[in-house]
C-alpha cells in the first residue's frame, strides 16, 4: 500500500468530485498494475456518487469503464506484458470456484461479485475506479485491448458495449437476416444498433424522443425509426420483431413492446426501471419469453473488443477533460450526450 494514485472523488451526498489522493496496494503475484488513459462515464457513477441506493461509501472513486497501459505485473501473470493496452470493466473479483466463474460466466458469480469501485477488495479496503491516474487489477480481470483499436472509443466498449453484446449472443441474435428492436438510443442503445448492423440484422430503433430520428437512421444506420408514443407507428410493427433489446430505465409499458414480438420472441432487459407490470396474455398467447441480463463474463467481454476491432465498430463519444466531470454527470442526468462521454485521464488529470 505505498503507491500514490492521483484520483477524483466525491465526499458525501452531492455527489460533487473533486481532487483526491489515495494509495494503491502493490500488485499481487497475479496482479496487472496499468496507468489508466481514458476512463468512461456511465449512468452508474451518478447513482452511487450522489448515494442514490443507499450504500455508497466516501471518499468514493466512481469509474468502471477502465483502458490503459500495462505499467507493471507480478510474478504469475502470463497473460499480460508492460505496454499492453488493457481494459477493466464493471468487476475486479469473483469467487473463481462457483459454475458460472467456471462457465466464464463471473458477472453471474454466485458468491457475488467485488464490483470496481464502492466495493470490499481483497486487502480489506474500499475499491476505488477509473477517475483515477492507476490501479491494481488480478489478471483474470482483465482485458487485453488490440492494438489498432483506440483507446479511448474502447472504453465504454466495457459497460455499455458488453452490456448489450451479452445477451444479443446468448439469445443467438447474431443471424443475418433476424430482427432486433432497440428500445432507447443512448449510450447502450446506440451500440445494440452498431453490434446489430455488424450482425446482418433487420434494426429498427424506438425512442420517445423525435429529435433522434435522424441520428438513428442516417448515422448509425438503423432501418426503421419509431416513435413509441405514437400507436399507429406501434401498431405499425406489430409481430414483426425476432428480439428487443431494452436500454430504457425509465418507468415505461412492456405489454406494446411485447406485441411487437413474432411468435416465441424475446425481449432483453437490461435497464433497470422501478417496476415491471405486464398482462399474462402478452406473454401466454405469443409463447414469448422475457429475460434479464446485466454485463458480461470474461470470455464474451474478450470476444466482443476483438469483434470491435475486427469489423471497425467504434461507439459514438465525447472526450472531456477530467475537470469537466461535474458538468459532465449533470448532462447525462438530463440524457444531454451523444452518447458516452470519456474522460482523458492521461492529458488531464496530471
């Protein structure tokens, strides 16, 4: 616990940053130590900085779509070398011995997962993310990060990215030809658009907002905008959809969206609104299925940045400086970015 880790955080409620220093453990014979370049923000570092679930534990160092440069390894690592570009994502630990972890599976960790900031690490301390200058990861952990993929479009690939990829995989919804709905053209929405497009899928983007119409069709190439409060441009795709991905976390119906279904479609959540209230007979009478996910193990997390890399998929971002961070969490509250913002860490926060 002797290096210096230069950081922002924020120290109670407001959930105001602000300059911090702090100490990282040295690495572990199995650790990765990486200086961190870019770091994404994502909707998770509003909820605990501002307390919003109740656990959050200050000075707390939010961050959890981490890339960097291989700085240094201990003794065991294999895996990694210095000067590798690397990524961490939403998790630094997990029991390691349970199905999933086996399965490669460790989001699912059955013992539970130590997540990247605001968590018990392994040394008793509180983990502390990706607004920060370094940090201290087991190699399991990470990822390695191809070397014509930029950095900075590679971090929300680690939230937001894998996210979406997860159960468009799991639910084999990368069949040229299939049909996805992607409810929400956000940071996660966007990227089901591009991994759906990469895929060969018929996309078809729903949003409240009209003001989207344009970016969904002519910039990431959608083929159908749209508008979820108008019901004859629902009912206009009605039973026509293979799958739905839904981003939205605000409280919106599920009974229109799952008419939208074919005959044994399925819907994906993975936002997380405050309740879901469907009738049996949306689901019942069209064998339809509707099914959770959050991020994504070890191996589909690897798969999916060496799929990025391969087929040029970049998401749409906005790179900040670190200083800019308040404003920047203020924004995405108000759904004001298009569509992740990125903090320069290394051109900033020294």
């Amino acid at each position: 616990m002797n290096e210096n880790c230069v950081g922002w955080a924020a120290r109670d409620a407001s959930g105001f940053l602000s300059p911090y220093n702090f100490s990282r453990r040295d690495p572990a014979p199995d650790d990765v130590s990486l200086r961190i370049t870019h770091c994404g923000v994502c909707y998770a570092d509003v909820l605990w900085t501002r307390n919003k679930l109740g656990d959050s534990k200050y000075p707390l160092v939010p961050g959890h779509e981490i890339v960097g440069v291989v700085k240094e390894i201990g003794s065991n690592v294999s895996g990694f070398k210095a000067g590798d570009h690397v990524g961490v994502g939403t998790y630094v630990n997990t029991c390691r011995d349970c199905e999933y972890c086996d399965a490669k599976l460790e989001c699912y960790c059955f013992k539970g997962l130590t997540f990247t900031f605001n968590a018990i690490d392994v040394d008793g301390t509180i983990t502390k993310g990706g607004y920060s200058s370094h940090i201290v990861v087991h190699e399991r952990y990470c990822y390695k990060i191809p070397d014509n993929y930029p950095l900075a479009s590679a971090a929300p690939l680690l939230c937001a990215g894998i996210t979406v990829y997860s159960p468009m995989i799991r639910h084999k919804m990368n069949q040229p030809g299939k049909s996805l709905g992607v409810v929400g053209l956000g940071g996660l929405g966007h990227m089901a658009v591009k991994f759906g497009k990469a895929f060969g899928l018929n996309v078809t983007v729903f949003s409240t907002s009209k003001s989207k119409k344009d970016q969904a069709l002519k910039v990431l190439g959608a083929d159908k905008f749209i508008l979820s409060s108008d019901k004859e441009e629902m009912e206009s795709v009605a039973r026509s959809l293979d799958f739905i991905i839904d981003t939205a976390s605000g409280d919106h119906p599920f009974d229109e969206y799952l008419s939208l279904l074919k005959t044994a479609g399925t819907m994906a959540l993975v936002g997380f609104p405050s309740a879901i209230k469907i009738h049996p007979v949306s689901l019942n009478m069209g064998m339809k299925t509707i099914s959770g996910s959050t991020t994504g193990g070890t191996k589909e997390t690897q798969e999916m940045l060496d799929f990025c890399a391969a087929h040029q998929i970049f998401p749409m971002t906005e790179v900040i400086p670190i200083q800019y961070i308040n404003e920047a969490l203020e924004r995405m509250t108000k759904n004001d970015v298009q569509y992740r913002f990125v903090i320069d860490i290394e051109n900033s926060l020294m």
